[in-house]
C-alpha cells in the first residue's frame, strides 16, 4: 500500500486530503470483502 500512497503523490495533482479519502474508500470496500481490484479488468475493455 505505501509503494502506491507513493506513486498517487508522485503524480503531484492530488491533495494529502484527496489520497487519504481514496485510501479509506479502498479500504471500505476490502473490509466489505469486494476484490476492487476486479475493476481493472472492466476498464482494460
């Protein structure tokens, strides 16, 4: 998880307030036992 906190502030245009409110979305959905990860195979279509 930190290697990607590092890449969303190496892209400069998120605010700390923006990566920690997309960190506890992502986390939301984990603790739901959603694999979010599954999306990126729907956006790769």
């Amino acid at each position: 998880m930190d290697e990607f906190i590092e890449y969303l502030r190496s892209i400069g245009t998120l605010s700390e307030k923006s990566i920690r409110d997309d960190l506890s979305r992502i986390n939301s959905i984990a603790k739901r036992g959603i694999d979010f990860k599954k999306g990126e195979e729907y956006a790769k279509i």
